[in-house]
C-alpha cells in the first residue's frame, strides 16, 4: 500500500486498495497525514471489480464514516492489461478524518 503524490499538489493516488482491508487504508490514510505526508485534498483510487471488491469496500466505508465524499466513475476497459477498470476520487473531510480511529 502506498500514498503516491501527484504532480498537482493536491492530488494523491492510492495504491493497493484489493489487497487491504478498508479499516487499514483509512488508518494508513490518516498516519500519512499525521506525519505530514500527505498534504492534499484528493485521493484517487482504483480496482478491477470483476476480481476484486477492495474499492467498492473502501468507497462504502468512506461514505459510511463520513471521511469524504467518493466520486466513482463507470468500468472502462484499460488499454494496457484489458482489464475493466473503475476509479474512485475521494474529497477527502480532514476534520473527520483525523478525529476517526
């Protein structure tokens, strides 16, 4: 799992999220606010949903703890792998997220 920044300061990439539980990425989400590494306002994350569930749990989760507001896009095929692909844009809340434990 990784927090990738963007070349806009304000854009970050989430990396990982079909192999780790949502409660997880959140917590690590908020540790790499904590120590000052993360200094945006977007989160961009993606899955293949027809293998995983990671990004549809985690945008859930998101939405079930007030931590933001999830954006999700269709499944569109990637060029690359051909996989069927779906992002998700999190706006993150930062008050709520660093009040959740």
């Amino acid at each position: 799992m990784d927090l990738i920044q963007a070349n806009c300061c304000g854009l970050y990439e989430l990396d990982g999220v079909f192999q780790e539980e949502p409660t997880l990425l959140v917590n690590f989400i908020r540790i790499e606010l904590g120590k000052g590494n993360f200094r945006g306002r977007f989160i961009v994350f993606s899955d293949v949903p027809k293998e995983s569930k990671g990004g549809n749990d985690l945008a859930s989760y998101i939405l079930k703890n007030k931590l933001g507001l999830v954006y999700p896009t269709h499944s569109a095929k990637n060029p690359n792998s051909k996989n069927m692909l779906k992002v998700w844009i999190l706006e993150v809340n930062l008050t709520n997220l660093k009040k959740h434990t």
